[in-house]
C-alpha cells in the first residue's frame, strides 16, 4: 500500500459523520437501564479481606507501609554512607602508615650517612 493511498484511507475513515437518527434514542435507553440495573455492593469481596484490612484501617496500613518504605531506604542510605566512610578512613590510615614509614627511611638514610645531617 503506498503512502497516498494510505492517507486517502484515513481521511476517508476520520471524516466527519453524522450519527445515525436513533443513535440519541439508543443511547438514552441504555442510560437507563444501567441506572434501573442495581449495582453491585460494595462489600462483596472475599470475607478474608474484609476481616484483614477494614475500610477504616486501609489508609492508615497504606501510609504506615509508606513509611516503613521511606525509613528503609533512608536508613539503608546512612548505612552505605557509613562504610564509604569507614572504607575512605581505612584508605587514610595506611597512606599515613606508609607515609609515616618512609619519613622514617628517610630519616634513618640521613641520620646514618656521614655527613647527612648538618648540625
């Protein structure tokens, strides 16, 4: 199917029309007969459901799991920042320690030479 042909198609079928004459009628009759039909309670779920989360409680138990949600990652977060730092302060004490053992290479290589350390 070429690209025209297609457009021509849909702008065939996107065309405005009128309705037939009895769509007004039709649709008014099913209006009413959807408000004579009664609707369904709205309590008929499972009984289980009904004793585990009551209507009054449904929302408390939805923020309450929102918090415990909310405070999980929090803390999970304070969690993963604590032992980056942990890890950086490890990283630091044996730069130190390193950097302390060569001062004191260093310091032995002057001292010990002759003449190294001019007083």
């Amino acid at each position: 199917m070429e690209p025209l042909e297609l457009e021509r198609r849909l702008k065939r079928a996107l065309e405005a029309q009128d309705p037939p004459e009895d769509f007004t009628d039709r649709v008014l009759k099913r209006c009413m007969e959807q408000e004579r039909k009664p609707r369904p309670a709205r309590e008929e779920r499972a009984p289980w459901t009904q004793w585990l989360f009551p209507p009054r409680w449904r929302m408390a138990l939805a923020g309450s799991l929102a918090m415990i949600v909310l405070a999980t990652g929090i803390g999970y977060r304070q969690h993963q920042e604590r032992l980056r730092g942990e890890k950086a302060r490890a990283e630091l004490m044996l730069a130190l320690h390193i950097t302390g053992k060569e001062i004191s290479r260093v310091h032995h290589v002057l001292v010990e030479q002759p003449g190294g350390a001019q007083e």
